[in-house]
C-alpha cells in the first residue's frame, strides 16, 4: 500500500488542491485500485465515466477512473474508490456524491 498526497484534476482544472490516497499494491492482470480523501468543501460529484488525473506532490501522475465513494471516511471527510486506468473504455456511467452525514454514523461499521 502506499500513501500519496497531490491534486485531482480534470483536463486542465484543479477540481482538489489537497487530496491524500492510499494505492493498493498491484494484482497480476487487474487495474489498482485505491481511494483518496478530500477535506476541502462541500461534497463534491464526480463522474465515473470520466478521466481524472492525481498529480502528486513530487511531479508523477497516474489517471484514474473513480468507481464509488468509500465508506472507511472519517466523519466530514469526503472519500472516494479509484482505479488506475489501463486501456479500455469505462463502463457504467453515474455520478457519484460523497454523503458525509450518512457515513458519519456508519464508519465504524464492518465492510464486507
């Protein structure tokens, strides 16, 4: 697992100044995975359609495609699941709304 800290951006605009991830290691023939936190706003709406991009803070850049919200989140803090992606093209397209409120009683909850 390693954790980065960086921006998110879409295209040319910085849709996060601050985000903090955590990339799980890689599995032979999957796309990694991870999630990244976002404490500055409101809760935002990605698009999982969409091509993102984590600039990190050292200058190296992955695109991503963001599949949910995550439900580890701190209360107040906005979370999302990621995918980096490979070539291919993204399906099911949604939006997707981090609901701090809801996930603030139901962070403590075991996932399965």
């Amino acid at each position: 697992m390693q954790r980065l800290s960086g921006q998110l951006i879409a295209g040319e605009r910085v849709v996060f100044r601050k985000i903090n991830a955590v990339l799980e290691e890689p599995i032979p023939g999957r796309s990694r995975t991870g999630y990244f936190e976002v404490q500055e706003g409101s809760a935002p709406f990605l698009s999982t359609t969409r091509t993102y991009r984590i600039t990190l803070d050292d200058g190296q850049s992955e695109e991503i495609h963001v599949t949910g919200t995550w439900p580890g989140a701190p209360a107040g803090v906005a979370a999302f699941t990621f995918r980096v992606c490979r070539e291919g093209a993204v399906s099911g397209a949604r939006h997707v709304r981090h609901d701090v409120a809801r996930h603030r009683d139901e962070r403590d909850l075991p996932r399965g």
